[in-house]
C-alpha cells in the first residue's frame, strides 16, 4: 500500500510556487487543518507529475473532495467522463473511479495510456452480469435490441447495441423506435426507465451495492425528522423509493438541481462523497447526509493516485476483439446521446 509522501518527497521550492493554499480554500470545510500537509504533499507531487506526463485526471463525482476539487483535471458522471476522455489531449488519463470507468476511457482513447489507482476498484454492478448473460438474453428474445448501462465490463459492452448512462437512459431506449429493448444490468435502472416511457423494458437482476440499501421508509422517516427536506434520488435506488422522492435523476441532474433550485434543505440518495463535494460548492444549503459508502471508489487515494503517476501504474487494456465492438457500442451513445 502507498504511504504519505516521505519528507525526502515533500514539496521543494519550485513546488511551493502551486497553488496549495488556494486549493485548500476549496476543501476547508471538509479536510482539517492539521490533516493538510500531508495531503499538500501528495498533491504537489501529482500537480507536478500531471504536468510532466502530459496527464489528466478524471475524477467521477463519487470521489472524496481531497482527489475531486484539488487534482482532478474533470470531475462528473460516467456520461461527462466519458465525453471529456474521447476529447481530452493528453498522452496519460488517470481515471480516479472504478475499473469499467478506466476501460470507457481505453476504449475512446486507445492510442493513449489510462491508468486506474488501483486494480481492484470495482463494482458490484458491473460484476452481476457476464457476456455468457447477455447471449442468453439475447437467445431468449431473438430481434431485441440490447441497452447496457455503462457500469459494465467492456467485454459486456461488446455483447451490446448501445450504451446508455442513467442520465440519458430514457432518451436511448426510446431513440432506437423499437416497441422493446432489453436494458442490462441495473434492474431498478429499468424499472424507472420503463415508467417514463411505452417501450416495454426487459429487465436484468443487478443491483449497486450503495443504492440498494437506501428504503421508502428511510425516506419517510428523513422527512418526519426534517421539516422542509427536499429529497433527490439516484435512479438506480428502487422504484418505491424513486416514489418517494421530490427528484430522480443522474449525479449531474441532482447537482444541477441543487444548484438551479438552491433548496434550503436537502439530501442526496446517492454515494455519501457526492454529498461532500456537492455540499462545498453551496455552504449556505443545509445537506442531510445519510451515508451509504462505496467500497470500491474509496479505494482511490491522493496516494494512490500519485503512485500511478510515479510508476505508470495500473495501465489498463482492452483487447481488441472486445474493444471494437465495446467501443461502438459506447460511440453510438455518444452520437444519440
């Protein structure tokens, strides 16, 4: 594991000349004072690499505000992400997420080298369905057009139509003009898709791990003990919950609503770090923070990210019988979408 940046490692001169304080006037209100200097020095470390190696850092908005407001290049959903890594320039992207998150950005990118932090930063969702999976469906619904949501491997991308994101679900699936399509893997993904629109949606069982957990009667009770509270959900929490709730909508849709409608009081049914780094930017919102953490984003680390830099490591490859396909089937979305 990577430790703290040794004192033969901390900030020289010509590294004092970035700008930390100001970076830290962005987290203040999250990270301690006393915590700083060892996090400062991670991050002048990863400022000068990024510029050294040409690199990026693409940080998804489940990332701790330490990584999301001081060294990432471009913060967002899994749509953004994978709009700015088709466009970026750099030689390195270095993708502060989970691992189908690094494969999006190979597949858009392949003459260029992605990393991930680290190698086991995966995803239940991802995990709960294998291209073998896909075929059967496909046998068992001869005609129908498969939609996979981009929390899967790129060997399942491969098996696919068409890509979607939960932000641009609904507009995908009806995009195709077919009266069914299979959507894969996030069954609750489906299941809300399917209540907004006349396409019928075959469904799969895949859960995530952090949205599942999240119940009507949490919701309920969130608001008998906050007078006021306005409720934003993920739509991969479940379709009684989404009921529930005020607002349904992807990571960005819930930050543009805050932002937009600036409600007094708020919460967000999503990964706990979205709160954080949502809560920064709006310090006169009061945020209720329920917290359902994701194991496999929090094993991304300042420290990690700087070894990746340091070390080129964890490059990430697609092999190519698997990267065309995947990767058409994520350009298409990008087209529609």
């Amino acid at each position: 594991m990577l430790q703290p940046a040794t004192p033969s490692h901390r900030p020289t001169d010509q590294l004092a000349m970035l700008p930390l304080p100001e970076l830290y006037s962005r987290v203040e209100r999250h990270v301690p004072a006393i915590e700083w200097p060892v996090l400062a020095a991670d991050i002048a470390l990863i400022l000068k690499l990024k510029k050294e190696r040409n690199a990026v850092v693409l940080a998804h908005n489940y990332q701790t505000p330490d990584i999301f407001h001081t060294v990432a290049d471009i913060v967002g959903d899994s749509l953004a992400l994978a709009r700015e890594a088709a466009r970026t320039d750099a030689d390195v992207i270095v993708l502060a997420g989970v691992h189908f998150m690094a494969e999006t950005a190979k597949l858009l990118n392949p003459k260029k080298t992605v990393l991930i932090p680290d190698i086991k930063a995966g995803c239940s969702l991802a995990e709960s369905i294998t291209p073998q999976d896909v075929r059967l469906l496909r046998a068992r619904h001869p005609g129908v057009p498969v939609v996979t949501y981009v929390n899967t491997s790129a060997a399942v991308k491969a098996e696919s139509d068409i890509c979607c994101t939960s932000g641009n679900a609904k507009k995908i699936v009806e995009a195709l003009g077919t009266p069914e399509v299979i959507m894969i893997p996030d069954e609750y993904l489906a299941r809300n898709t399917a209540a907004q629109t006349r396409v019928k949606i075959i469904a799969w069982k895949g859960h995530c791990e952090v949205h599942e957990r999240f119940g009507a009667d949490e919701v309920r009770e969130l608001r008998a003990n906050y007078p006021g509270l306005i409720v934003l959900a993920h739509p991969e929490c479940a379709p009684e919950v989404v009921a529930e709730c005020d607002f349904t909508g992807s990571t960005a849709a819930m930050a543009d609503y805050v932002g937009k409608q600036r409600p007094a009081r708020v919460v967000l049914l999503t990964e706990c770090s979205m709160s954080d780094n949502v809560a920064l930017q709006y310090p006169d919102l009061d945020f209720v923070r329920p917290c359902n953490l994701c194991p496999h984003m929090k094993r991304i680390s300042l420290g990690n990210i700087r070894g990746a830099l340091e070390n080129m490591t964890h490059e990430v490859t697609v092999p190519a019988e698997i990267a065309a396909p995947a990767r058409r089937a994520v350009e298409r979305m990008l087209e529609l979408g």
